[in-house]
C-alpha cells in the first residue's frame, strides 16, 4: 500500500549542496473518520522520518498528526564523499519503510 519515491543527482560535486525530495504515499487515517459500517477507522499516521548516510544521521524529521497524506520532504545535503543514503518513515502502527540510493560524489 505504501510507495517511496525519492529524487537526488546521480553526481555531485564534493562540498556542494544538492537537493533532496522524499515522499512516501501512505493513506494518514486521523483516527477520526468513519466507514460505512459506522466504526472509525483506526488512526495510522508517518509520525517519524530519518536520513542518513552510510550510517550518520542527515536529517530527523517529527511528523505531526496534522501532517497531510502523502508526505513531502525536501532537503539539501553537503557531502565531501560517496557513499548509500538511507531514508526510513516510521508509522503509529509500529511499521518502518525504508529505501535507500548511491551517491556518487565527484
């Protein structure tokens, strides 16, 4: 039901920043609203999002439960070197998403 995309340069250049974008679709059920049975959906919300590269933290990120579905993030990063860039949503239902992209740094 969830799917991440992501969009970064294939190559940058060492001590540049580059941009970031990050979303993941995920419905965000508020807990609030109500099927057609009458019962209210189960809340189920991203509420965390992390990037980190090779290991160290680029970016932690709290969601709150205002946060629309689908959420966006946009970054910039500054590297001096090559390495696997890890990004990881976490849900309210206890469920972790995660991808990740190389980075070539030139």
């Amino acid at each position: 039901m969830t799917r991440i995309r992501i969009r970064l340069p294939k190559v940058v250049r060492a001590g540049e920043p580059f941009a970031v974008r990050a979303m993941i679709r995920h419905p965000m059920e508020t807990g609030l609203r109500i099927d057609r049975t009458g019962r209210r959906v189960p809340r189920g919300i991203i509420h965390r999002f992390t990037c980190a590269m090779d290991g160290v933290p680029v970016i932690d990120i709290a969601f709150e439960p205002a946060i629309s579905a689908d959420p966006f993030v946009e970054f910039d990063v500054l590297t001096e070197s090559s390495g696997r860039l890890e990004f990881t949503w976490y849900d309210e239902n206890g469920d972790v998403h995660s991808d990740s992209r190389d980075l070539r740094v030139e």
